[in-house]
C-alpha cells in the first residue's frame, strides 16, 4: 500500500497564527495513522498579487513555482484558515490563485491542485470558530476540483484553546483534531491502495 503524502498549512501570514498551529497538530494526527505530512507556512511563500499582466512580462515568481511543485507532490491537503470578514484569507486565496495556473501551453490549468482531497479547519478568537470561512473555502475547493470531506473543524476562543507548547487545552477538541488528520490519512490509503 502507497503511503499517502499530505500537504498542511495554514491561510494566515501570522507568524504564531493560532490556523498554523492547527495545521500542525491535525498533521500530527494523519501522521500517527501512517501518512507522510509536510506542513508549510505561507509566511514562508511571500508572493505579488496574482496580476495576469505581471505573469505575462514576468513568468510565475520562485515562490510560487515553489508552492505549486509541493503541491503537486502530495495527494492530500490539510489546510487551516481564520476568517476574515465572513471569508477566508487575501493570502491563502492568492497562493490558490497562483498555484493554479499552468506553467506552459501543454499543462492544464489547475493541473497542481485537481484530483487532490483536503480536510479544512479553522481558529478564531471569535465565539463563532470562523465557520463562514470555511463555507467560502469548501466552495472555491470543490469549484478547482478538490475533494473536501465532509468533516471539518471550527475551534472558537482560540486564544484559550491552545496550551502554550502549542496543543489543544481541551482533550475532546484534541482528540477531534486528531482524528480530522486521521481521517484524511485512511481515506487517502484507500484511494490509493
């Protein structure tokens, strides 16, 4: 059976982003049930606005060459967003927006990120865990071909939620962040297999 290979990151630029710390413990879990996991900072991929004009004069910039070639080498995806106003990240939409152009005349748009399944999660100081996001999110996945399971988390009050080595203070929140990662894992071994 072929391992699968996840890519986890998180939609916020913030360097101790409470999304990014999400991404990694839900990695933790597709770990523990037999995955290889790579988890990414977008902080990372400093990248223009995608503008078709710069590609044009310019070609795609390194970073997000970068950002594409991980996505194309992994069959999954782990992605943690916080919301911003009602929607997700100019960041997270932006890298999407560049990693889903085609680098020649014979690669098909979007040919990094189609047939892929995520997982989706969020954090928010907020009491409503960024649950209008992640319905924004799951759309623009599905309209570029990705298989977003049905399961997804929305952590409320993050500021409280994350112990300070970086864990969920909650055992019943940890164990369902786990088991998201988990989740992925096994459906991917399956299709996989």
């Amino acid at each position: 059976m072929s391992t699968p290979k996840i890519l986890a990151l998180g939609g916020s630029l913030r360097r101790d982003s409470y999304n990014q710390k999400l991404a990694a413990l839900v990695a933790e879990g597709a770990r523990a049930a037999g995955a290889e996991v790579t988890v990414i900072s977008l902080h990372d991929f400093p990248m223009p606005l995608f503008d078709e004009d710069l590609e044009a004069s310019s070609g795609k910039p390194t970073t997000a060459k970068r950002l594409k070639q991980l996505f194309a080498d992994h069959d999954g995806l782990i992605i943690a967003s916080p919301e911003y106003n009602s929607s997700l990240t100019a960041a997270l939409k932006n890298a999407i927006d560049w990693v889903s152009r085609g680098d020649s005349e014979g690669e098909k748009p979007l040919s990094a990120l189609a047939g892929k399944t995520a997982v989706i999660c969020a954090a928010s100081p907020g009491g409503l865990g960024v649950l209008r996001g992640l319905v924004h999110l799951r759309a623009i996945l599905g309209n570029i071909g990705i298989t977003v399971l049905p399961d997804q988390i929305a952590v409320g009050s993050a500021f409280s939620a994350f112990a300070e080595d970086g864990s969920m203070s909650d055992a019943a929140m940890a164990k369902r962040v786990s088991d998201l990662g988990a989740g992925l894992a096994k459906h991917l071994q399956k299709l996989l297999a």
